[in-house]
C-alpha cells in the first residue's frame, strides 16, 4: 500500500507491503532505505522477495523522490542531516504502529540506518548495510559534494544522475541492468533540487559511526561488492579487520548495487541473517 504521511514535520511518501492489521503483526517488520539519487522504488523487486517472510516498508527519503526535506535552519539553509533523518524514520514506525523493526539502507540509507540505531536502540533489533560504511566524509569527497551541489543549483541535476547512477553497477552488469538504470534516471525528475543539496550538505557534515560500529549491542551484516568503486575492495577488506563483531559478506562481480546485482544471493545473506 503507497501514500503520504507526516514524520519529524514533514510530508513522506511510503510503501507498506501489508495493508491488514492482523497480517501486518503476523510478520516481523523490516524497513528498507535507499541511497542518494535514487527513490523506494529501487527496492521493488528485492521488496518482493522479502515479503512473503517480512512486512517490508520503503519510503523516499528526505529530499528524494516526493518526500519533502528538512525545514530551514536559523541560517536559512536546509540540511538533512542523519540525526533529522533519524527521527523521520522513527515517526514512520510510529505511523505503521511498530514498536520494533529491522533496519536495511544503501550506501546514504546505510548512513541514516546507523545514526537510527545509535539514537534509537531500543526500536531496532537488526542492521543491514549494503555498500555503505561509518566513515565521515573526507576533505576531497566534501569537495566533490560541493560541486555536485554547484552543478545542481545550475539546474544540472539530470546530467550528475545520467554521470553518477550507471557508475554504481559493475561495468559487465549494465546490460543487464539497463531497466533499472533508466527506472532511476527517469525518476530522478520527481527530486527536489534543494531537497538532494539538502541531503549533500548532510552527508557532508554527518557523524563517524566508527566508534560505535565498535561497540554496539546492534547484530550488524555488511553486505558489499568486490567491484565497488565507492568502497574500494582494500577498504572493505580493512572494515573486516577493524570491527570483528560485524558479520561481512563480499559478493564477487558485483558493484555498488549488490541487492540489484547478485538478488538471490543477497535474499538468502539477509533471510539467513534476519532468521
């Protein structure tokens, strides 16, 4: 079921797989979060394998899609940062009635899904990052953003997706993926331009969840590609090393899309790890 309803002040658009109550408490329930420029819908069809064991609810995240951004500061800019992010997420739970959910996210989702965990404990029993990290931004990616949030006030946004989305799959796989790239990039038309700088500019000022990735209670996958230009596979192979009580998957042949890339085999990582 897709509609609109209000969380942390602002306007979301969601999708909930159940839309009877007492199906909806028969199943555990997962929330999944997709990454910057894209929209809920780059889960469907991932979401429809999920749901014959979960109650699966996506949403365009602030900024993306048709949800609305974070309210202008004393400084009159607007910032999705993960904190505010967070409390969007939580007022959703509210609205659906769940208490406790599991929690996925890609790459920015993935960021969001941390800072949710970290305010949050006690309403999340599970974490799945796909292609995402606890890493701040470094000095030459906040410059990147910089620019990408240039080319976006020139009225460029298009051409930042038509650059930046078919560089997050494996080159062998674009064919492959043809669909679901043009699915993107045809959807990129529904952002707000603010809305995505918003959501730069949050990316740009978040957290190190590095410390906490550490330490946390939360039981952790981290499923990535080993063609990952964002995370490169050093990278990823270092974050094995570093937090020893996250459980890792590394999918061969896959870029920064793995639950796009290798379905069934990211399905049956996170159906294994949810039980």
């Amino acid at each position: 079921m897709e509609y609109f309803a209000t969380a942390g002040g602002i306007t979301v658009h969601l999708c909930d797989s159940e839309d009877h109550p007492q199906k909806a408490a028969a199943k555990p329930a997962l929330i999944l979060l997709h990454g910057y420029l894209e929209t809920m819908t780059i889960w469907n069809e991932f979401a429809a394998l999920l749901e014959h064991n979960y109650r699966v609810i996506t949403l365009d995240l602030p900024g993306h899609g048709l949800t609305d951004y974070a309210p202008a500061g004393e400084d009159g800019k607007s910032v999705n940062t993960m904190e505010f992010c967070a409390d969007v997420i939580v007022g959703i739970l509210d609205k659906c009635h769940i208490d406790k959910a599991f929690i996925g996210g890609h790459s920015l989702g993935g960021y969001i899904s941390m800072m949710c965990c970290r305010l949050y404990p006690q309403r999340f029993e599970k974490l799945i990052l796909f292609n995402s990290h606890p890493f701040p931004d470094p000095e030459e990616k906040v410059a990147d953003r910089k620019r990408e949030i240039d080319l976006i006030r020139k009225g460029k946004l298009e051409l930042l997706a038509d650059y930046s989305i078919p560089k997050m799959y494996h080159p062998d796989l674009l064919r492959k993926n043809d669909d679901k790239i043009r699915e993107t990039l045809e959807l990129c038309e529904t952002h707000f331009p603010e809305g995505i700088v918003a959501s730069l500019l949050g990316m740009m000022v978040r957290p190190s969840q590095e410390e906490w990735l550490k330490t946390t209670d939360t039981p952790v996958l981290m499923i990535g590609g080993d063609a990952d230009p964002f995370i490169p596979l050093p990278v990823f192979e270092k974050m094995q090393a570093d937090y020893p009580k996250v459980q890792f998957v590394l999918l061969p042949g896959t870029g920064h899309l793995c639950f796009v890339e290798a379905e069934e085999e990211t399905y049956q990582q996170v159906c294994s790890f949810l039980g």
